[in-house]
C-alpha cells in the first residue's frame, strides 16, 4: 500500500484499487476509489468548489482536514468522518481483520458492480432518497431501490441527524439500506466509487448541496397561483372554454394545461390541427385573460412520427443490448428519445419550439421522464452517456436540460418545466417536479405528505402532486368529494398549487385515440366542495407575496419552501418521526387532514409562540395539541409576529 499526499489531498494506491480523498465544498469530503487502480474525472452533476483544506500522516492513518470536518484514512483502507471533534461515519468491513473495506466485481467494459457499507449508529435517523409512496419519512430501518419509475424519483441523498448529508455521486441503478445493522451503498455499474459527505446542520447542508449542484432559479411569480389540469381537454374550445368560465366567475387562473395526446403521433411534438386549429389564437386569449399555457410532451416516438428516421439515423433514440428498441408499449411500441445526446436536445428543441413556443406556449410538461420503460431493465438500455444501468438516474437531468437551453437562447428567464422525475442537480434547470400517476385515496395523501417533505430534503424545491390524486376518482361519490377538499387543502401549502387527475364520469366519444375522463374544475365537485375550493383559491392569492418571499430563499440559500420540522428544529427529538406536518416557509406550520372523515388530529408546536392561523389563539411551542377542523376548516399555525397571519384573516 502506498499513500501520498499532493495538492491537500490523500492519494492512496493498494492492490485492486486506487482512492482520492480530498475537500469539495464548504464542510465537505469527497471519497473516490477506482477498482480499476486508475482514477477518472466524472463529475456527473457535481460541481466541486475550491475550498481551504489540510492534510498530514500520523503514525498509522492519513488526515485531511477541511471546515469542521476530518476525514481519518488508515493504512489498512478504512475512512472514519468526524464532525467538530466528533465521530459521524465510518466504513464498515465486510471480513474479519479489516479486510472487505468496499467490495467489487467486474462486469466486464471496465465497469464493476460496488458496495460500501459503514457502521450503523444508535439513534440516527435520515431522510431524502426522493419521492416513493412507502409511507415512511425517518427511512432509518429502510431499503430503496435507486432506480427511476412512474411515482418513484430516486435521489442518491440522505441526510442524517448525527449532522452530515450525504451524496452518492453515481447515476447507476443500485440500493440504499439505512439499515439497523449497516448503512449500505450499492451501485449495480460504475467504474468508481464516487460520494461526499456534507457536514452542517440541514438549513447549514442545504446551502452547500446547493451550491456543489446547482442552485434553482427565482420561480417565476405567475407559477405560484392556481394550476387547472385534467386528463384531459381534447380540443380548443374545451380549453378556451374552461379558461372563459373561471374568468366569468373571478377565479384567478395561473396556467392551464393540454396533456397528452393532443398531437398527430408520439414523437412529432405538435398539435393535432382537427381538433387545435388555431393554437396561436388560442394562447393570445389566454394570454389576454392573464393565463399561462403549458403543453405536455412525452419521450416517445415510434416509426410513424415524421421524426423517427431523422433520429434513427443519427443515434438520438435510446439503443437497448437486445431485442428492439421499442421500450415501452402505449397505443403500439414506442422507442424513447435519448437527451444525453447533445444532439437529441437540440432537435427536439428546435422541433418543441416551432410547434409550440412559437405558437405562445410558455412552459412544457415532461411526462415519462424517468424513463418509462417497460420491462425495467436499464441493463438493457444503451444511452450516449453510457449503459443503462450506469447512467440511467441522470436520464431526466438532460431531458430538463433539453428545454432549460433553448429557452435561455431565446432570452427566457421565466423557465419552468413540469417532469415526472429529476436527478441531482436538476433544480437548476427550473425542474418542477410532480410525484407521478397516483391512486385517489386517502393513503395515497398521507403517504404524499411524507414523500414530499424527504424530495425537499434533496435539494429540489420546487415539488407538487396532482390534487385529488391521478386515478380511481368518482366526482360523483361522497368519499372523492371529501378526498378533493383536503387534498386542496394540502396543496394550498405545496410549492405549486395544481388540480390535475383522469376522474371517473363521462367518457367523451369523439374519434379520438386517448379520450378524456371525467370534469375536473372547481364546479365539478358538487356546490358544497366548490365554496370550499374557490375560497382557498383566493387564499392561495393572498399568500402568494409571502409564497415569492420564500421563493427567493429557496433559490439563494438552498432551503426548500416545504419541509419537516426538523430542518428548522435539528436537536428537537420529537421532531424527527414527524412526517405529518410541516412548515411552509420561514413562517407558517400546516397539518393536514389526510384521514376519511376526520375533523381533528394532534399537532406538535416545537418551541417558539405560534397563532392559531384561525382564530388567532396563542399557543407556546414544545407541546402537543389537539385541534379541530371541519371539512371546510384546516390546521395552520403563524409564528407570532409574522406579518402572513393576515393573509389568513381576510
């Protein structure tokens, strides 16, 4: 074995393998380990900073120092992290006498499936890893798949409450155990072992995840009102028609959307002109009625589309190791687009573009931006950027890169971009993202709650779900009715308040491929239901000063706008199994209802003096307490003094 010491870094050589440990950003330690026994540049999103660091042999480790944290490297392989003085993380060996330090095999091509596994510590508890409906929020004693699908966006980022975050700095599909017996990092295709730990508190570690991945953009002030979607309108009038009656009744209106199969053909990315005539016209109405038009795109594309062959012949779609390149089966076998080519982006861009920004779009949505792919088998899948199975997590960073670079060519500031999936980094693209197609059920709220609050634990702030859920809705029956308020309730405090789902009802019979289901506006829930939702409409309006204030934290410090008590609470123990409840902003706490038939919970105040958002009550924090809510009441609490309780009294 040998270790070296260059450039405030610790270089070590052993047989099988060769390892950097140096400073990354402020408080942060990077570890990188090639099996290969040669070290290699992939940043992937990473963006390292320059950072003061120092590093010294004792008599049987080396040390590198770097803000408050150290890194230990003994000479038999193992890494130890401390945090001011105190221990954080250690490599765990998988053999008796140290041996097994990080485990290898060789796939053949240079690339190796790895693990590392580190000690579990009593009393630790994590959160992140992104969006998955599981129902947990402390993963502490969970197992994830690190792989991308529908209502599933993996995010290799935890946080941990001994004080560090930490990042696995690998696109491939793999697993995570957060383990009683072990922490455990498994990459099914790397050629590295690449992760950093971030030392801080959370607000402390958001800011430096921020700035080592990308920070998002000011969102746009007209994203932060009412969203109108539906599966779905079928043609301009439908969606003119939608737009003219929340203008006859007042009903303010951000953006209303076209979702999918309002095109010729997967793959041509332009309306249909039988059923859209005239989008141009359709926008500027729009546009004079003050709202925004978004347009769904998918990554589809089969050899009908007018764009296959030209893609075909210039290796833009996504390659499979066998079988056809048919991916994915919707209405016939759909190949996918592949945006870690370079050259894909700017074709579909420019393709985007004419068909639709041009014609007044303002923002687009990317559905099937995991990839969707059916069977899921990124081993099969060949990508510019790599295998599949290597690079398969960063597929809708690209993909929001697509549309990110040609709007800021034209001149766009105001990017928001609507994707079902994400990957580290991808804030920076303007990525909103949405948790997928999920079911219209009171568990499916509850668990939306917890999967929102560890997303913004990864560094995306601008996070949302479809309101009432996506399927299984009868707007008919008394259960949905119920379901829709307090989901709107919920989304009142969600970074995007958008109303979206395929409701039970009518299927319209035009000779249309992909019909829509039922309505899905504020009228169509009954008279009752539609009082409840429109005043929260204009509710919503009332916090949107507030909403852009902690916008522009969000996009200079890193600190999500909807998060768990514990980003702002750390050493409050009770804070950390609470999933149910969150702030909103710097300034408010909300706890939704998200049980049938319920009109009362408890709430936790951690400390501070809080205002009952209602009736303006007083309460001091550290205490549990039980509130009432009727179906056209919710639970908010102001932190005193804080000029948004007025918001809440109008």
């Amino acid at each position: 074995m040998k270790i070296e010491l260059k450039d405030n870094k610790i270089y070590m050589t052993r047989a099988g393998e060769a390892v950097c440990v140096s400073a990354c950003g402020k408080n942060s330690i990077r570890f990188q380990a090639a099996p290969s026994g040669k070290l290699i540049e992939q940043n992937w999103t990473l963006m390292p900073q320059e950072v003061p660091a120092k590093v010294w042999e004792e008599e049987d480790k080396a040390v590198l120092e770097t803000g408050t944290m150290r890194a230990e490297l003994t000479r038999d392989g193992k890494l130890t992290y401390f945090r001011d003085g105190k221990q954080i993380l250690r490599e765990q060996p998988e053999m008796t006498f140290n041996s097994g330090i990080r485990n290898y095999r060789n796939k053949g091509s240079h690339l190796w499936t790895a693990r590392i596994s580190f000690e579990a510590n009593e009393n630790e508890h994590f959160y992140g890893l992104g969006h998955e409906p599981t129902d947990c929020f402390d993963l502490k004693g969970c197992t994830y798949d690190l792989r991308h699908l529908n209502a599933k966006c993996s995010m290799p980022y935890v946080y941990s409450t001994l004080g560090y975050g930490f990042l696995w700095n690998q696109p491939s599909t793999g697993r995570c155990e957060l383990a009683c017996n072990r922490t455990r990092w498994t990459s099914d295709s790397t050629r590295q072992v690449d992760y950093v730990v971030i030392g801080g508190s959370p607000r402390e570690v958001a800011g430096t995840l921020a700035d080592l991945t990308g920070h998002a953009p000011m969102m746009p002030d007209w994203a932060t009102g009412f969203w109108q979607c539906k599966l779905r309108y079928e043609t301009q009038e439908q969606v003119l028609s939608v737009a003219r009656r929340y203008k006859e009744l007042g009903i303010p209106l951000s953006v209303i959307v076209i979702d999918y199969f309002h095109w010729t053909e997967q793959g041509d990315y332009r309306y249909d002109p039988k059923y859209w005539p005239d989008p141009r016209a359709m926008a500027d109405e729009l546009h004079k009625m003050g709202i925004r038009l978004m347009v769904s795109m998918w990554p589809t594309i089969n050899e009908k589309s007018e764009n296959y062959q030209t893609m075909l012949d210039n290796n833009m779609l996504i390659r499979t190791v066998s079988g056809s390149n048919r991916v994915f089966d919707f209405y016939g076998p759909q190949a996918e687009i592949d945006p870690t080519n370079p050259e894909t982006r700017k074709y579909v861009w420019q393709r985007l573009k004419e068909n639709y920004v041009d014609n007044g779009v303002d923002l687009l949505w990317f559905d099937e931006a995991e990839p969707e792919i059916h069977p899921e088998h990124f081993d099969n899948l060949i990508l510019s950027l790599g295998n599949g199975d290597e690079v398969g997590l960063i597929y809708p960073y690209y993909y929001a890169q697509l549309v990110y670079d040609g709007m800021k060519e034209m001149g766009r500031d105001d990017i928001v971009t609507l994707s079902r999936c994400a990957y580290i980094g991808a804030q920076k693209f303007g990525t909103l993202v949405w948790s997928g197609d999920i079911p219209s059920t009171f568990e499916s709220l509850r668990k939306q709650v917890k999967s929102g609050l560890n997303m913004a634990m990864c560094g995306i702030p601008w996070w949302t779900t479809d309101i009432g859920g996506f399927y299984g809705g009868d707007i008919e029956s008394d259960e949905f009715r119920e379901l829709i308020v307090r989901w709107f309730q919920y989304g009142v405090f969600c970074p995007v308040f958008r109303l979206h789902g395929s409701r039970n009802g009518h299927d319209r019979t035009r000779d249309i491929i992909e019909p829509s289901g039922g309505d899905n506006e504020l009228w169509s829930f009954g008279d009752r239901d539609y009082e409840i939702l429109r005043d929260l409409v204009f509710l919503r309006e009332r916090l949107r000063p507030y909403i852009h204030d902690q916008m522009a934290i969000a996009s200079k410090d890193g600190v999500p706008v909807m998060r768990p008590l514990i980003f702002d609470w750390p050493e409050d123990e009770t804070c950390t199994s609470i999933g149910d409840e969150f702030l909103f902003g710097d300034d408010i706490l909300f706890a939704p209802i998200v049980n049938r038939g319920e009109t009362s919970r408890r709430v936790y105040l951690p400390a501070g003096e809080w205002v009952f958002a209602r009736d303006g009550k007083e309460y001091a924090g550290g205490q549990w307490i039980t509130c009432t809510a009727e179906l056209n009441e919710f639970i908010a609490f102001v932190k005193k003094g804080a000029s948004v309780l007025s918001a809440f009294q109008a």
